[in-house]
C-alpha cells in the first residue's frame, strides 16, 4: 500500500492535498483496494459549503456504495469530470489523476487534526 508524505489522511479513508487554501480529496489506497472495482462516483454537492465529516458524496464499487466524508471544513469547488467517463481512475491512480473533488478549506484548523502518513499506516496495518 501506498501512502505519499505529502497528504494528510482520515480514520474514513480520504486523503487531503494542500496547496495554499485549496485541497484535493480522494479516497486512499487501502480504500479503493477494500471497495475493489469502483463504477461509479455521485458527487451532489458542488458549490456547497460543509462542515468536517459531512458526506460529500459516493462512491459505488461493484459490491457496495460507500459515503464520502469531507475530511475539513471547505467549499466543493470541483469535481473530477474525468471519473464520468473513468472511474477506474480512482482504482489505477487514487492520489494523482484518480482525486475526487477541489475543494476551497474554509475550516484550516481541521487539517491538524488529520493523519499523517504514518499514522495512516499504523492504522490500516
């Protein structure tokens, strides 16, 4: 399993990148690999403001449908276009082309009370 010092991570699975005021969430490594082949993703909350651990969304794998849980305090502000047509990507690259939504962080201090990889690591074993 795979998981880059660079983001922060959720005892639900997602991951956040940081770039000023602005993040990028996905789900992680272990996530996509426990939901298997994912199908499809329904992101209905686009140019809505959430608390912490609000569903943003799901995410719906052969097997199961699972929420996303936004992992600060932000503004959806995009979604990856992509995964209409590819939601494999989520599988294939779930830190790089397979993120799921930009969000503008509108809660800062949430961000330290993420995980940090090694952390994350020592959770999921």
């Amino acid at each position: 399993m795979n998981f880059p010092d660079n983001l922060k991570y959720t005892k639900d699975h997602e991951w956040l990148r940081v770039e000023g005021n602005v993040g990028y969430v996905g789900i992680t490594d272990f996530a996509q690999h426990e939901l298997g082949d994912i199908v499809y993703i329904d992101i209905n909350t686009l140019g809505q403001k959430l608390g912490k651990d609000a569903i943003f969304g799901t995410v719906e794998a052969v097997k199961t449908v699972s929420d996303l849980l936004l992992p600060v305090g932000a503004t959806i502000v995009e979604f990856n276009d992509s995964l209409n047509q590819n939601p494999e990507q989520v599988n294939q690259d779930p830190y790089g082309k397979g993120w799921i939504v930009k969000v503008t962080i509108d809660t800062p201090a949430d961000i330290d009370t993420l995980m940090t990889s090694d952390k994350y690591s020592a959770l999921v074993g």
